[in-house]
C-alpha cells in the first residue's frame, strides 16, 4: 500500500494518534497512521497506569485483548526523607473485580496493541518515518491556506483532506501551524524511568499483593533533592517501573541530572529493600507538558487537528486517558467533517465543543490557578516532607518525656525547620493542589 493520499494522515501513533486511527478507518476513511519510531510505543513512556473508564470508551473488549499488568488496588504516596518515610495510602480489594478501576500497563507493549488495533481496522501504519514539515494550498483567493498533507524527511509528500498531530509534547508540527507558541522550560517537567525486572511471587511478596493485584507509589521530598518534582514505582506482572523527574527549568536551575536523581532514589533504604535483586530491563525518559489551562493549544485550522500532550491536554494524573478521548473526539469530528466534504477551520470547530465538554478541560479549568502554586511555594514538597518525618519520628520514639514535653519538643522541631503559619499554608495549599498535579 504505497499511495500518496489519503482522508486523514495521523502523525504519532501514541494513545490520541491510535485511538483516531483506529475509529477512522472503523468509518471506513482511508488512513495514515505515522511513527517516527521503530514501532508504535519505542520512544514513549509513562508511570504505568491507564484508566478503565476511558479506554472501555474506545476498546469495550479490551479485557479480554489488552496488554494489562495488573489491577490496582492499593495507592499510597510516600513522603520521605533520606531515611525514613510517612506513608499515606489506601488500598480497596472491590478495584481487584469488575468493573475494576485503573491498570498498570507498560507503554511500549500498550501502545503497539492499539496501534495494531488500528491496523486491522485498515490504517497504513508507517514505522520509522519522520514528518519533517505540513503542506499548504489555497482553497481561493478569499480564503486562507489549509493543511493539506506532510512532507517527510526524505521529501516525499503525502497528501489528505485532515491532518491530526497527536506527536507529544514537543510538537514541532503544532508549533510550525502556529497552533501552539515557543513554550518556557517552567512548564514541562522531564521523567526517567527504569523497568526493573523481579518474579511475580517476589513481587508478591514484597508488595503484600496477591495474583494480579497491583498498586502505584507516589513520591515526594527526598526524591528530587529539592527540586520541584516527584517519584514513583508501578508494580507490573513481574517488573517494577521506578521513575523520578522533576520540572525542567528547576532541573536546569539546579544543575540536577535526572539519571543521578534516579541511582538517588535507588539508594534508600525502603526503596533498595523493594528492589533488591532486580534486573534492569530499560531505561527511558519523557516531557510531560504541565502548562493547565492558560497553555492550552488552538486546537484546530483549516485541515488540522490537534490532540494530547502536543495540543497539552494533561490534567494531573490524566495524560493518557485524555489523549485517547482527544483521539476519539478528533476522528469523531473528521468522520463528520467527510460526511460533509467539508475540512475548514468552522467544521472542525466541533472537536473544540467535545474538548470543551470533557472532564479534562473542566478539570484544567477549575484548577487554573493551581499552575501558580508551585511559584508560590517552590519548597513546599521538600519542607512537608522533612517536617512529617522529623514530628512522626519524635512522636514514635521513646524517651521516657511526658506527653507534654513531647508535644513541646514536636513543636521546638516545627519551629525550627520554618514559621508555623508558613507551614499551615504549605500543607493547606498542597491538599489543594496536589490533585492537580
């Protein structure tokens, strides 16, 4: 299949670029689906965990047919310090049965299932190849110009009707539309991951999980040094996803490689015991864009549409839900827009009302103002964090003091790492915004 057009070329084969790829060609539209990978998931990675609710939207089977890991049943983030932790979990055995709730899924196996998805319904998956630049005609001389294809790398064009950029968060294309300016490094934050390979009854046993129960570690304070960041672990099958990361311009600001941050978070001692014996499989690393919803990209033009983390659709911990359902809601729109014949920047204004009505865009615009919170408290994390553990850790030892005297002296420690109405409004501000991010 080597034909130069096409109804729709899709450029990124991640979770919004299959997704539209896959509900195009079930419409019977002629579809591109392309990768500048060698295979659809290659250069990406996340945490680990996917969302029941928006996947059964677009695969309704995908019980029986994806590549899931395990069902979490158990959350809990970590508040550390160099050698110690305050735990704050909570685990439900009702998410290890249906309708089940979120699922650990390692993205290079996920993102080649739906990809492959896609491919049976009829989409020309194009591996390996890079889209270099978009092509421009004029529909008339009163009208603008209209994205009309891609230019590849090695200057074959490629023409069709739309054209949807679902290529992450870089989004090189998007920005060349002028859909989405020349953002600063404050809004983006960079993650490495390794892929820690153990046995599923090790795994088991050291997570007090059973079967195909997982759960997710969520990470503040030691993780990052001190920057603005967090880390994790995802419990696979019979891996362990372990990422830190922390946002770009602070990475910068304190000359803070994120590999080291990593061999960090090895090291201590909880983490060292939960890993201990492993084998590294992979690493790898990502940008995530954290701009909320001032940064939000024009979502279409005339003969183009944009989705996912290049059109910066990312709510907290809904990146990749909301990049399927943008998929979804952008080939919903095409299928609409060649129904019509019709590809301008008005009929394609429909994927901007079904964005406008998703769950992600309301939750990015009632937490605008939570983009400021880390300006304002750029040493939140690290200070709660030093503050829980150095109080938990007077509070549990024993000392033969009065409780009386032991309040006092928590108090003395409070006092002494900062003011304590800074740290009412840090732990205030944080329950605030920490859903957020």
């Amino acid at each position: 299949m080597g034909h130069d057009r096409y109804d729709v070329i899709i450029v990124g084969s991640g979770p919004a670029g299959s997704t539209a790829a896959k509900i195009c060609a079930e419409n019977n539209l002629t579809v591109a689906l392309i990768e500048k990978g060698e295979f659809p998931g290659s250069k990406n990675m996340f945490g680990g965990s996917i969302f029941r609710a928006a996947l059964e939207e677009i695969v309704p089977d995908f019980l029986e047919k994806a590549p899931i890991e395990r069902k979490v049943v158990r959350e809990v983030l970590f508040f550390m310090e160099a050698d110690s932790i305050v735990e704050m979990g909570f685990t439900s055995y009702k998410f290890a049965q249906p309708p089940y709730n979120t699922f650990t899924v390692i993205r290079s196996r996920f993102d080649r299932w739906l990809a492959g998805i896609a491919e049976k319904a009829g989409a020309h998956l194009m591996n390996s190849t890079l889209v270099e630049d978009l092509i421009y005609e004029k529909e008339s001389p009163f009208s603008g110009r209209k994205v009309a294809g891609v230019i590849l790398e090695d200057g074959r064009k490629i023409y069709s009707d739309v054209v949807i950029l679902a290529e992450g968060a870089m989004a090189d294309l998007t920005r060349k539309a002028g859909l989405r300016k020349k953002y600063s490094a404050d809004l983006f934050t960079l993650y490495v991951k390794e892929l820690i390979a153990l046995p599923e009854e090790v795994i088991n046993a050291r997570f007090n999980l059973e079967r195909d129960e997982g759960m997710n570690i969520g990470m503040v304070g030691y993780p990052t040094a001190g920057a603005i960041g967090k880390g994790g672990i995802w419990v696979n099958k019979d891996t362990i996803s372990i990422i830190v990361g922390a946002y770009l311009n602070q990475l910068i600001k304190n000359g803070l490689n994120p590999y080291q941050l990593l061999c960090r978070l090895k090291e201590h001692p909880a983490i060292q015991r939960l890993i201990q014996g492993g084998k590294t499989v992979q690493y790898m690393s990502k940008i995530i864009p954290k701009g909320g919803y001032d940064n939000i990209a024009e979502l279409y033009d005339d003969g183009i549409i944009v989705t996912g983390d290049a059109a910066m659709l990312v709510s907290g911990r809904h990146g990749t839900d909301a990049a399927m359902l943008s998929g979804k809601y952008a080939a919903e729109t095409v299928i609409q827009a060649k129904a019509k014949g019709d590809f301008s920047k008005k009929t394609l204004s429909a994927y901007e009302g079904k964005i406008n009505s998703s769950f992600f865009y309301k939750n990015l615009k009632i937490n605008r103002r939570a983009a400021d919170y880390y300006k304002k408290y750029p040493d939140a994390d690290f200070l709660i964090s030093k503050i829980l553990n150095e109080i938990t850790f007077e509070f549990f030892k024993e000392d033969n003091k009065t409780q009386e005297e032991k309040l006092q002296m928590m108090f003395e420690k409070l006092r002494h790492i900062q003011p304590l109405t800074k740290s009412v409004k840090d732990f205030y501000n944080a329950a605030l915004n920490w859903r957020f991010y």
